[in-house]
C-alpha cells in the first residue's frame, strides 16, 4: 500500500504540473453540463395527456445530472486514462518500472487512484453546478448516491485501465476512448432521452456498458433506491475489466 499511496502522489504531483491539462480536466464536467443541459435538459417532464412520457416521469435536470457525473468520469477514464498508460508504455517508462523492482499491481492501482480522485473533484464541481444554476433537485439518498457513484467511478475506471493495457499507441487508444464516450453519450441516457431513441439505438444501449453504470447512480439520485440489478452489472463490469487488465498487462 505504501508503494501505490507513493506512485500515486508522484502522478497527481505530475499531473498538477500541465496547468493546461488540469484547466481542460476540470472544466469537462462543467462543458458536458453546461451544452447538453443546454439541449436536452431544459424541458420538465409533464406534458399534455397522451403525450410520450420521457425521463421515467422526472424532469429533466433530475435525470440528467446523475449522467452526467457518469459522462464527466468517462471522459477522463475512457480518453486521458488509456492514452496515459500506453505513452509510459511507449516511451518506457514501464520498463523502468519493471527494473526498479515495482509491481505490476502498484502501476494499475496508482493510475486507478489518480483518475477516480480527478474525476471525483471535477464531478464534484459539476453536482455543485447543476443543483446552483439547472434547477436539479439534490439527491433522493446522498448515502446510497455516494455508494453508486463509488461502485460507478471504479467500473468505468477499470475499462479504462483495459484499454490501455490492449491498445497499442496512444492514439488508438484516445480514437477508441473517444468513439466509446460519444457512443454511450448518444445510447445511455446522457442524451436523447431513451424513449425517443429508434428500436436499433434502445437496444444498443440496453447492452451498452455504460448504461447499467448511468442507471446504477440515478436510481438513488431519483427515488432514493438501490438499483441492484445495474449495481450488480456494473460491479461485473469492473471486475472482469481489471481481471483481463491485470492478465493482459505487459511491461514491453
């Protein structure tokens, strides 16, 4: 454990020193909340009878607040993170870990840390946001959102770890992070509303791995219960993505 509380000091320290990276980072968030609320979150959820009921009954920053925390950790962890790891990985750095005597384990964990703790400050910002200036309603159960968003933020950052295990260059692994991130932007609740979607596109997104994640923190967000079906799905997730990162991992 000492080793990975070092390591990870050592990357935040590093990341902390590219004023520029750490700017785009944390204004993420606020960039997804301020233009998709903008075109999908300002409609409240009644209308005249007969009409289709959209966001489950609730409004629309309601629903689209817990997604949101769910598209601002993806973006790190599907796009920064992978990209990361195959620049150490391309430039060496991973080798000298390996010489130094370091653990496989130590490097996942310590890239693990540091994307769920700048994330969780950039999602924070953007809760503190969305309840200041979209109307959201604060969550139904802060204890169980908390847990969701724990469960949630270590699933998504775990198939970000895998895709820098997998993919080759840097580049490939940001072109994959991104086509994932606006994929799941479009079919798992983060955009159009899922009623409106194409019988295609919904079940897409049913099978989608980032919609039982979505759904895992807004059943807490909305009535204050657990969703333990998407939780459990989205635990699966996690643990089979860091399974097949840790077997796949390779110094060079």
């Amino acid at each position: 454990m000492s080793r990975i509380r070092a390591l990870s000091r050592t990357e935040l320290r590093l990341f902390l020193r590219e004023p520029v990276t750490v700017l785009f980072t944390l204004a993420l968030p606020l960039m997804v909340l301020y233009v998709l609320n903008g075109v999908f979150g300002r409609e409240p959820a009644g209308g005249d009878p007969g009409d289709l009921v959209v966001y489950r009954g609730f409004d629309a920053p309601d629903w689209y607040t817990p997604a949101y925390v769910a598209m601002a950790v993806a973006g790190f962890a599907l796009i920064a993170l992978p990209a990361h790891l195959v620049e150490y990985h391309e430039s060496g750095v991973l080798r000298r870990f390996q010489a130094s005597g370091l653990p496989k384990g130590t490097v996942l964990l310590s890239q693990a840390a540091v994307a769920m703790t700048v994330a969780t400050v950039g999602c924070g910002l953007l809760v503190a946001a969305a309840l200041a200036f979209t109307g959201a309603s604060a969550p139904s159960d802060l204890g169980r959102f908390l847990a969701a968003y724990l469960v949630s933020a270590a699933a998504i950052t775990a198939v970000g770890l895998l895709l820098g295990v997998l993919l080759p260059t840097a580049r490939a692994a940001q072109s994959v992070g991104l086509l994932a991130w606006f994929v799941s932007l479009f079919v798992s609740g983060g955009g159009p509303p899922p009623e409106v979607l194409p019988e295609g596109l919904r079940t897409v997104g049913d099978w989608w791995p980032l919609t039982p994640v979505i759904r895992t923190l807004q059943e807490p967000w909305l009535t204050g219960e657990w969703a333990t079906r998407d939780s459990l799905v989205t635990i699966g997730i996690g643990v089979v993505a860091i399974a097949v990162a840790w077997r796949a991992y390779r110094w060079d």
